[in-house]
C-alpha cells in the first residue's frame, strides 16, 4: 500500500500498489503533511499542522495499518521564538517544541 497525505481534504489516500487505484480516504488533522510508517508495527505517522497566526497547532494522527483507522493522535505543541541574531539587529524565528531550548 502507498500513503498519499491530502493537505487540502485533510485526509490521507490509501493507494493500492498492485492495481493503482484508491482502495481507502482516511480523516486525519488538519493540512496533513509527512507521512512516516513503521513495518514492524505497521503503523502509519502523519504530521499534520495548521498555522494561525505565529502559532502552529500540530498532531500526529496514527493509522494501523492493517485497519487503516486512526487509532491515536498525539498533541504537539510548537511555537515560534524570536531571538536577536548575533549578526546584528536582524530577527532569527526558531521552531521548537514548548519547553524545549531552541539554543542547543
């Protein structure tokens, strides 16, 4: 099976590799972007962000595969630093999750 994220439906297309058709659309969060899978577990990650305003809300929808049903989604807080560059008075955006030190 080939994944496809659908960022405008906000779903993910299930693909069948053998006859190239479309066996299965599947909701997940809002604009899905990447798509990682797991074969042992055989798990399906997908990010999926919406940006409004400085702000993005992301999650990860998880799929099994074998049901392709979301089973999980998972919470990510993100936000955007802004921080003065070393360079001068120009404005660096750093992304990183809450809590973690985008420094390092």
């Amino acid at each position: 099976m080939i994944y496809v994220a659908n960022s405008y439906s906000n779903t993910v297309s299930v693909i069948d590799s053998r006859t190239n058709t479309v066996v299965s659309n599947i909701t997940v969060g809002n604009s899905p972007d990447s798509i990682a899978i797991n074969p042992i577990s055989n798990r399906i990650f997908v990010v999926n962000g919406l940006a409004i305003g400085n702000e993005t809300k992301t999650t990860i929808s998880v799929i099994d595969g074998s049901t392709n049903k979301v089973v999980n989604v998972i919470p990510i807080e993100i936000q955007s630093i802004t921080s003065p560059s070393r360079a001068g008075n120009e404005q660096i955006r750093q992304v990183g999750k809450t809590g973690e030190n985008p420094e390092r």
